[in-house]
C-alpha cells in the first residue's frame, strides 16, 4: 500500500550527501593535506624574523 504522503527528507539529504562524498573523495582527498612539520632549522629561521 502506497501512503498518502510521504517526507522526502531523508531522500533529498541522500542525493546531496551523495555527490559531495563522491567530490570529497575525487578532489578533497588530493588538494587538503596536512601541511609537514618544518625542521628544527627552518622553526628557528622563522622564529628570529618574528
């Protein structure tokens, strides 16, 4: 039995999660790394221009 209404929410959240999970995974994962710790050298070096 088909109910008279039904909330499409949950629906509409899927198809958007969806893509952005998929872009994530194609783009995000490549372009936003962690940035490498500098070396003690290079820490100093910035330190004395501060």
């Amino acid at each position: 039995m088909i109910p008279e209404s039904f909330n499409y929410a949950g629906v509409t959240l899927a198809i958007a999660l969806v893509p952005a999970w998929l872009t994530w995974i194609a783009r995000g994962r490549r372009d936003c790394q962690l940035t490498t710790h500098a070396s003690t050298a290079q820490q100093g070096g910035l330190e004395e221009d501060v």
